[in-house]
C-alpha cells in the first residue's frame, strides 16, 4: 500500500532579504505518514511545517527532492484530489456566508447538488456552526472562521487531511470536537497530518509524532516510544530542541 506522505530529501529555498541571498526552508527532509495513522507535525515557529504543507498542497515548488501523496507526485494536480486542508489562517470570502463557503468548495469537487444540501447541513452541525450558517464570514470570531475552516476541509470526505495548527483558537469544548473529528476520521481509515504547538492535544491524539527543527526531522516515533514514564511530550520536545541547537 502506497504511503499516504511520502518526503525524500525536500529541499525549500526562498529569496533572502540580500539580492543573491537565500532563505533554507527546508534542508532535507524525508518523511513518511502511512496511510490510517494520525500523525503530528512538531517543530518550533520558523521550522518549516507551513512550507511542507505548502509544497504537499502544490502552492509551492520544492528546489530539490521529491515528495508523493498516495504514490503520486505532488507536481501532479490528480494527487491533490483526496485531500482536505485547513490553512494556518483561514480568512478568505470574507463576504460569503458560512453555508455559502461550503456549498461552493463543493461544488469546486464537483459534488452533485442534491447530495451538497444534505452534505453542508451535516457539516454545519458537526463543527457547530448552525447557528451562525447564514452570517457573513467577516462576522465570524476567530474560532468560528477555524471551524468553517475544518468543515470546508472535509466537504469532500478527503483520505487525508492536512491541518495546520488545527486547535489554535478553539476553546476547550471547540478542542473536544475537533479532537473528536479527528478521532473520526482515523476510525474511518483516513490519514491526519497536523502540525500543533499544543502538545498535550498531540499526546492524545497522535499514532506517531515527528520533531522538525531549522528544516529537519531531529525524531520521529510514537509518543510511547520517545516519551519516558513520567516525563511529558512538552519535556521531551524542549529537550530535544534545546540539543538540537547544539
Ligand atoms: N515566502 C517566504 N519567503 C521567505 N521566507 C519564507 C517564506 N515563507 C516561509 N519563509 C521562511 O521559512 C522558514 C519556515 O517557515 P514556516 O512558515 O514553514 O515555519 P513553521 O514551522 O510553519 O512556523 P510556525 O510554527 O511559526 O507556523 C522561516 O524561516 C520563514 O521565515
Ligand atoms: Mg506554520
């Protein structure tokens, strides 16, 4: 069976701020994420987990290496197909309703009419949002723009989510859900990537955890296998980035 995330030796480039100069992103990294495991994307501001996610969703060129989504190479449109995303700062269409958001990223994977209707009412309950469905976006907390934002991620029942920072804004019973949806689509066989800096959420929720820091991976493995009896997943990811630093 073909890995859901498979990352060999990416490397990501950006222009620096000096004519000439470069930024290093990413310097190397290889990564795999089978498929039915929810998996943690951990590492310090700056470490370069938005860039991977950019360069799985295709926004972004890598300047070398090669990364694949279920066998195909993200270069190619068709691999994006299976996939849901919630962006680190959803806050586009600030002029559609919430129902109007999800009815058109429906339409955008081609979802018959008839079966959309039903589709957006389930979703709108299940991050809680009915309420507030018919409100302009630019009406909405940040929280609530976090939650359409997962419910437009999984308008097309994805086989892999890509969430970046998905519990940031929620408040703790807004965290239960989406902990619960996640849950979810892991029962159902489906593929999580998320990238986090709330650990004791990982803890919880996580099959497998990798630690990216300055561009690459420093540890991966389960939560068991790298944590200590007695010591915290927080600990554990202090310790290893202060030696990573080193
Ligand atoms: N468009 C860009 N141009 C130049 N540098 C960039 C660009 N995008 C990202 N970078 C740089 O790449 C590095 C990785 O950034 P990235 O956003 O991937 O980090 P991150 O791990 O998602 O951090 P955070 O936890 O703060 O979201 C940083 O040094 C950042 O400044
Ligand atoms: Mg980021």
């Amino acid at each position: 069976m073909a890995k859901a995330i498979d990352i060999q030796d990416l490397v990501v480039e950006f222009p620096g701020a000096r004519r000439g100069s470069a930024v290093r992103a990413l310097q190397g990294l290889s990564l795999s994420v089978e498929q039915g495991h929810v998996y943690g994307f951990l590492g310090p501001n700056g470490a370069g987990k938005t860039t991977t996610m950019h360069v799985l969703l295709g926004f972004i060129r890598a300047t070398s290496g090669v990364a694949r989504l279920f066998g195909e190479d993200v270069r190619h449109t068709i691999a994006r197909r299976r996939i849901g995303y919630l962006p680190e700062h959803p806050n586009t269409y600030r002029f559609l309703t919430g129902r109007e958001l999800l009815h058109m990223a429906g339409r955008l994977f081609g979802l018959p009419r008839a079966a959309l209707q039903a589709r957006v009412a389930e979703l709108l309950a299940q991050v809680d949002l009915e309420a507030a469905a018919d409100r302009r976006l630019a009406t909405y907390s940040r929280g609530m723009l976090q939650r359409i934002g997962l419910a437009q991620a999984l308008v097309n029942d994805p086989d892999l989510m890509i969430l970046d920072e998905p519990t940031s804004g929620f408040d703790p019973l807004g965290r239960a859900r989406i902990r619960a949806i996640i849950a979810g689509e892991r029962e159902r066989g489906k593929t999580v990537f998320f990238s986090s800096h709330e650990l004791s959420e990982v803890e919880r929720l996580c099959d497998r955890v990798g630690i990216l820091s300055g561009g690459r991976l420093v540890t991966e493995g389960s939560v068991a296998e790298l944590v200590k009896a007695g010591e915290s997943l927080e600990q554990y990811f202090i310790s290893t980035i202060r030696s990573a630093a080193n």
